[in-house]
C-alpha cells in the first residue's frame, strides 16, 4: 500500500516561485483569520456575560473587515501575474468553484494540470488506499496530502453540490448506490478535483472537457 502511495507521486520538483509564495502567503493569513472568526463566533455562543460578548462581537468585526482587505490582496496579487490570473478565470469557470479555492489551488497546487489525476488526489489526500489485512477487509481510507488545500476543497465540494449540475447529479448517484455520506464528499472532492485537473491540463473552460 505505502508503495502504491509513493508511486503516484510526482518526482518532479517544484521551482521556486516568490510570487506564488507571497500569494501562498496571503491565502494561508486568511485561512488563518478564517479559522480564528469561528472559534470566536463558537465562544460567543457559550457566553451568558454581556461585556466579553461585545468584546468578542468587536473581534469579530474587526476579523471580518481583514479578511475583506485580504480578498483585495489576493486579487491583486493574482491579477499582477498573467499567468495566475489566465488560470484563476480557467477555475472559475466551473460552477461552484469560487475566488477562495481558485486562490488556494494556485498558491498551493501549482502542480495541478501537469500530473494525472491520481497523482494530483494523492496530493491532495483524497485518494482512498485499502488496509486489507487478516480478517479486516474493505476498509478504504484516505490520509496524509495537503490538508490546507483539502480543507477547502471539502467546503468547495459541498457548495458545488448546491451549484453545480454535474456534482448535484453525481452526488445523488452514490447516494442511490447506498454510499455513506463521508465516503460520498470524498468521492465528491475527488471528482472535484479531476475535472479541475482536466481543464488545467486541456487549457479549456468547464463543460469543454470530460474528466
């Protein structure tokens, strides 16, 4: 199984790019203000004290208002590239992929449309791998990849479900198929990723490949 893993793997290395980390570095700042605005929302909703409620309805505020300045920067930063922004438009031509994992798929996938799919999932971690041994069979899991670009592409996933014609279609079919409903977001977040891999790799906007 490790072997299986390390094969779909790309060997091939990733230059250095500064402008691609200072956008890395701006996507990873607003995940990380994204993160903190919930864990603040979620300690309001346990606080029965009126004063430390405003104060945490302050941060908030002032939490929302970064991360709108950071929106703005990550646009700029993308726009400031040519080639960044011919791909940003590229991804978000597919419904339900929004500036969020457009931005996220260029900071921290730029491999995307240069491996094949197996190898661009394995990535990112949505690749299940069996762990058959003795009398355990069947059991499929996925692990290890880029869990900063797996967080979002599960937020991606579920929205797309919601937006996205082919995704709400192909979520109903496992559904049909008595999949279990994490087992059907992977596969969800998979295909996912497989289109967007397809249209990277084509130069073609959604609906223009088969992935």
């Amino acid at each position: 199984m490790i072997a299986l893993f390390v094969a779909t793997l790309p060997c091939r290395e990733v230059r250095r790019d500064p402008m691609r980390e200072h956008l890395a570095e701006l996507v990873g700042a607003r995940r990380q203000m994204v993160d903190l605005r919930q864990v603040l929302e979620n300690h309001l909703e346990q606080m029965s004290d009126r004063g430390l409620g405003q104060m945490r309805q302050r941060q908030i505020r002032q939490l929302n208002a970064d991360i709108v300045r950071l929106d703005r920067r990550i646009a700029e930063a993308v726009a400031a590239v040519p080639a960044f922004a011919a791909r940003y438009n590229l991804l978000c031509s597919m419904r339900g992929v929004g500036p969020v994992l457009a931005a996220t798929l260029l900071a921290w996938l730029p491999e995307l449309g240069s491996i094949t799919r197996r190898q661009v999932g394995a990535l990112v971690g949505v690749v299940p791998y069996d762990f058959d041994s003795g009398k355990m069979k069947g059991l499929r899991c996925i692990f290890g990849g880029r869990a900063n670009v797996r967080h979002v592409l599960f937020m991606a996933a579920q929205a797309g479900t919601i937006h996205n014609p082919v995704l709400h279609a192909f979520k109903q079919h496992l559904l049909a198929k008595g999949k279990e409903a994490k087992v059907a977001v992977v596969a969800i977040m998979r295909k996912l990723l497989t289109i967007l891999n397809a249209m990277v790799r084509d130069g073609q906007p959604w609906r223009a490949v088969e992935a």
